[in-house]
C-alpha cells in the first residue's frame, strides 16, 4: 500500500525553521542552580560572554550560513519557560531534595527572555557576544553552543544522500552500543550524560541518553539536559560551574579578594543551598594553588570535580590533599568530566576504585563521536572544541587559567597578573581535542 | 509539536496480516526463465518440491507459530501476477535481449495461482510438500524459503525493546556497509544480489540491494529478485539452476539416459532462448562427471557456474576442462554463487583476476549476516541452510549429488545408483553454513 498523509508533507515542504532549541530548559542543570544564585546574590552585575573556538582551523563562519544562526538565535530569544516546565522544577526532586529553587525564582524565571546577541565575523569565525544582567547573559552558554555545532553538523550533511545519511547514524548507534557493552563490564561505575553543549543535534542526544537508560540500566543516573530530564524521567544531573569563580575573580578589588574569591563563591554556594550540591571545580585558577590554601572546610564538601588536569593525575591530587587534611577518600566523591570516553573511563575506574566514589560525566564522546562514520570521507563531522565563556564582568575583564595553559581564557595582561597571584604551579600543557 | 496519523495508527493496529511475499515476482529471475522452459516442454510433468532444513540442530516448527506460516503460504496463493508486472515482463530487456518471454507465455502466467501445500510436523520441523504440475510447483521454491526466514526472524524480534531492534539494524547496516566499502577496492568487480530465498526479510534485502547501488556502482550489475529489480530499474539477473537437470535426471528411463540428462537439458535451454543465457550449472551429479563426459560444444557456452566446490578449485577445474577443450578462459565467466562472502570473494577474484572473466551472485552473506548484531545474545538472527528442492517428478525420486556430499538431497537408494552412473570423482565433504 502506498500511503501519504498529504497533510504531514505539505507541512514539512513549509517549515519556517527547525529549531534546535525548543524550550529553555534544553540547557545545563547547573545553569539553573547558578542561575538561582546569581539571581538572588548578584543580580545587579552585568556580564559578556562571548563564543570561543579552540579549533581554529574549522573556519565555522565559512560553513555556517549567518542568516540561519541568526534565525535560530532569534527563535531562542522567543522561547519563554513553559507553565509545565515550571511546575516540573517546583515539584521534582533535585539530588533528593525538594523545593530545590525558590517559589520567588521560579516566578521571576517565568517572565525571562534571553537578551539580544552581537553577531559578526573575522577570519572565517564569528564573534558572537552577549551583554546585559548576567543572570541573563548566563542562559546563552550552551543554547549558543548547541546551536553553533548542530548548525554546523546539518552544513555537513546538508544534500546528502539518504542512503549516506543512514549509514552515518547506523555506524555512529553500532559504535555507542558497543562502548556502552564495554562500560556494562563496570560494576560500580556511576554515570551521567554531559553531552549538551557539543552534541551533535538534540535528537542524538536524546537518543544516546535512551540507549544509556536502557543499555547501563542503574548505572545510568541521569543526564544534564533539563529538557531531557524532565521527558525522560531522569534525574537532572550537574553543581556549578567555572563562571562563578571567574565573575567573582574579576569583580574582586585587589589581590588578596582576588585570592579568597574562589572560596567566598563555595561559601555562598553551601549557604544558598543549606549544604546540598557540595561539588568543588577546583581548577578555575589552577588546581594546585586552589587546593594549597583552602580553608579547612573545603575538605569537607562532598566531593570534587577536577576539569583540566588528566583524570588519574587530577584524582590523586586530590586524594592527597584529603587525606593531609586527615579525611577518608573512601567517603568522597570524585566526579570525572573533562573529555571522558570509554577508554580513559576504564583506566580512570580501574585506578581509583576501592578508593574513592567515582562518577563520571561523559559528554562530546558520547554525543558527537561521529568521527569516521559518514561514507563521504569527512572530519566535518567531528566535535571541535567550542566553549561560550564569560569574558568580562561590570566592565572588568574575566580570566581563566585552568591546569592546562591551552584551556586558558582572558586578556593576557591580566593572565599575567592572575598568575602573579595563584601562582603557575602543577599547570602544563595538553592539546584540547574537545 | 506532537502529531499522530489517527488513520496510520488505527490502520497499523488493525493489520490482518503483514504479509512477507507481495507479489509473485517476488521470485528470482532463473525460476521465470526456467518456468518458461517448464511450460513449453514438460506442462504434462509432475513434480513435488519439499522443505529441507539442513540445520538440523534449529528446530524451526518450535520457533515459528504454524498458523503464521499457513497464514503467509494462504497469501501467496491469493496472489496473482498482476498487469503491471506482466506488461514490464513483456517490454523490459534481459541480458539485452528482447521480448525473452513470449506473449502466449505471459497469458499463460497471467491466470497462473500457486497450488495447494501440504504441512505437517515432525521432530520439530516442518514437512512442507507441494505437488502437482511442474509449472506451478516450481513457483513455491522462493516464497516457501523468504517465509520461513522471514517467520524465524520475527519470531526472534517478537517482543523485543524498541532499541534493541534499533541497535539491531544499525550493526547490520554498519556491517554492510564495511564490506561494500572493502569490495569498492576490487576495480573490475561485477556482482549481482543473490540472496532473496534467505534473506532476513523483503525490506532487509531491499535496503541492501539500494546499499549495493549506492555503495558499488557500476560494479553491482542487478538481482536476481525481479520486483526488486522492476522496482529499482536494475537488470534481474539468473539463468538456471539444478531443478532442471533433477527432473529431467528423474525422467530418464534407463542409465544411459540418465548419464545423457544434463546435457539434453543445456541442449533444449540453448534452442529455447536461441543461444542466449548460456550458463552451465556443472555439479548437479558431481562436476568432475560431467566435464569428463561433456559433449564438446559445452566448451563453448559462455560461461559456468560452480556451486558446491570450494570456489578457487572449483573454478580452476572449469578452467583446466577449457583449456584441455582449446578455449582461451579469458574470453569465458565464471560465476561464484556458492555461500560466499568478501573473504571469499576477494581470495577468489585476486586468484582468477586476468584469466578468466568473473562474476559473484552474493546470497545468503549479503541479506542475511546479522550474527553477532542483536543486542540480546542471541544466534537466532544467524541465517541457516535452508532449501526447497524437486524431491520426485511423475512419481520418480529426483536426485541431487553435488560435490558436497552435505549438500546432496534424494533417496539413499536412488543417489547410490546415481553415483554408480556418473563416478563419485572429485567429490569432497564439506561442512555448509549457508
């Protein structure tokens, strides 16, 4: 038999536009716990974040046409948090805790609509920025990024045959069923997707955090993706994130406030949210400085989320400094989550359990490993390393130094005098591949 | 936005049956050819075909439902070549020749309705038996074969996750797609589809055939499925195969006619298609037998298609049989048929490459390799050697020898005397997958 429903044809022969983000929760929990903080302790500051491309040879300006990232920019802008959305978040449980944002957050997150971008282009790459408040500024992160790299996946398969097409997505679902065979032979492992930023399309991520529920069943506890969260059932996964430091950093008068500033953001932190989401990012202005002249009580917060450093090197840091401070590993939690795949997820288990709670966030390689699986031979498919930072606050410039120098962000002037301040040591290079 | 076809959905809830042979070219090529033969020479012969499951150990009447397999065999038999088809079946070229078929043929087919099948059960098989005219039992050889396939796979895919079955397909589509781009290195390929009678289901083999045009080019010639090939315009591709020399073999009154047999049968097939199609099938009664008594214009067909050596040796023997007649092999085909895969092909296509023209009929390997692909561990989707062979005409058991003893099917009585008549010479046990 052969059947057309006219109707869904005429419709699809007329779209406007596909969206890539359809709802204003397709972002990173952490976002919104951030988000709640900023919105209670700082909303008079403003910040700029702006779009960085660490993969300078993929020239995205020449591959991505402007007027439709500006149509999907646009239709971000348009997008308001739905009632159900906001019911959700008011009603679900977060880490086992209820009522995790405020009635009065959720009411004035109703009204939000994110502020306007600058758009143009230099050397085959587009400058994109963002002013205003910052914790509006803050919601562009990763819908930009979602948007930039999809675009840049559908100039790529844009044409194809339907045929290459379908090859493309078999071998890319043969190749994450088989990492997910081998992550199964994990017992213990705890895992969650962190795949939104540099996904490949918001369709593929939702299918691979399917295939994680149902192919690592327990061992799967959730996705950063509040949309995906929400639809799926999941628990929405994440804790903060380097911004917090950085704004911070850059609105501290002096070097002394500039050196306390990273713990005066844990102290909100764990004030705000009554000792809940005690995860430390230690690495904003290198690991080692940071872990040299904590307060004591930072050895008390749950765990640590090392984001530079390789992740055995990173993780024994760390052990060592729980343990000089006379804490228990055994009772921590180390959360893995910079370039993760099933290789270093291996290694990294293997080295640290009996040791230390793990949990491994997985995010570019398990949302845009395409690399080799269209016919057509491409690297246009694979991730690049694309970050939305924030790179100044009221006016004053924001740095990141990072473990890793190639991670780093900011005016090389005041790079300079960050690191007069925190010190180089334990930071060394390592190419960025995503 | 949320949108479901009422009518799809009711329709799809609502299917009788989802049937597995649509239309009665649904068939290879050779049986059309072969029929025609069958109807201009033998309309008086009988002849009963049977199912043979040389898989023993897979008990087949415990996997699939026998009111399913009554269902799918009622379906054919309410099938009827319809007026499309025998329009393109008059109007199309074959082999580049016109009007193969001729019109009093066609009218003949065009009332043309499968008979009546007999099923029963034993040891967890299925006997099914069809018998009566010739000319209408032979059309059940493919049908009965897809849907026994076909039944088993669904019986194994029945019930299982929705992603389960994703992952499923995504392999095998993986996996096809490696081989093909293994056999784009061979320059001077020229393949065919062979693979309809064990085919893991109609839409499977459809896939692979438009894998096989997009992946291969001009180095993929056609299939032997002639509604795939009248549906995707490629040439169906088939000459004859081992029913023919059977039945004549069973009809033969006496040992000299019975050792005359096959080459009566090359002699009729050559005078009805006026010196076109002529491809000699050699190992219907052992093919060292047959070259050795071979009548000296059997040198001079086009080409052989070994089917039960190993093909290397099987070719070279056809080889040395030209050389000792005084043809040059360069100006002859071999066509490789038999269970082959793209070790094989690629082995046999380096070894014969410049002596001999070549061709591969790829069956079983190419619509069916789905070992390995479900997620579930499973060899249920492995395919199995599964036949549906002449078993008597007008009552006299139908022998086949081959040169796989494994392969041989008959009487034990009647293969004895068969291989009193033609030598058991060069015949060899192997083990036979597929």
């Amino acid at each position: 038999m052969l059947h057309t429903d006219l109707a869904t044809r005429a419709y699809n022969q007329g779209w406007r536009l596909d969206p890539i983000v359809r709802s204003l929760l397709d972002t990173d929990f952490y976002k919104l716990l951030m988000l709640q903080m900023i919105w209670r302790r700082h909303p008079q500051v403003d910040a700029t974040f702006e779009l960085i491309n660490r993969s300078r040879t993929v020239r995205l300006a020449d591959v991505i046409p402007e007027s439709e990232l500006r149509a999907q920019l646009d239709h971000v802008r348009s997008l308001r948090f739905t009632r159900r959305e906001l019911i959700w978040l008011a009603g679900n449980t977060f880490y086992g805790r209820e009522q995790m944002f405020a009635p009065e957050f959720l009411a004035w997150l109703a009204q939000v609509q994110l502020p306007d971008y600058e758009l143009s282009r230099q050397d085959g790459q587009y400058l994109l920025r963002f002013h205003g408040p910052w914790m509006l500024t803050t919601l562009w992160e990763i819908p930009a990024l979602a948007i930039v790299n999809e675009l840049r996946v559908r100039s790529t398969l844009q044409g194809r045959g339907r045929f290459a097409l379908d090859v493309t997505y078999a071998r890319a679902k043969a190749r994450l069923w088989d990492k997910l065979e081998r992550l199964r032979r994990l017992p213990d492992l705890v895992l969650s997707d962190f795949g939104t930023r540099r996904r490949h399309s918001f369709l593929w991520q939702r299918w691979c955090v399917e295939a994680l529920k149902e192919g690592l069943g327990e061992r799967f506890i959730g996705t950063s993706n509040v949309l995906i969260a929400m639809e799926s059932d999941l628990e929405a996964i994440g804790t903060n994130a380097h911004e917090l430091p950085m704004v911070m950093a850059a609105l501290a008068d002096g070097d002394e406030a500039l050196r306390a500033a990273p713990y005066r953001v844990l102290d909100d932190w764990r004030e705000l949210y009554s000792g809940n989401l005690l995860v430390v990012l230690p690495d904003a202005f290198g690991t080692a400085a940071f872990l040299r002249d904590a307060p004591d009580w930072v050895a008390d917060w749950t765990g640590f989320r090392p984001d530079s450093l390789p992740p055995i090197e990173a993780g024994e840091q760390v052990l060592r400094f729980w343990r000089e401070r006379g804490r228990d590993p055994r009772e921590k939690l180390l959360i893995f989550s910079d370039g993760m795949d099933v290789d270093s997820i291996e290694r990294t288990y293997h080295h640290f359990h009996g040791k230390v709670r793990m949990s491994f966030g997985w995010g570019t390689n398990l949302t845009n490993d395409f690399r080799g699986c269209a016919p057509f031979a491409s690297d246009q498919l694979d991730p690049i390393s694309l970050v939305c930072k924030v790179t100044s606050a009221n006016g004053r410039p924001a740095v990141k130094l990072s473990d890793n120098p190639a991670k780093a962000t900011g005016d090389p002037a005041e790079i300079a005098r960050y690191l007069r301040v925190f010190g180089g040591e334990g930071r060394s290079e390592a190419p960025v591949v995503v």
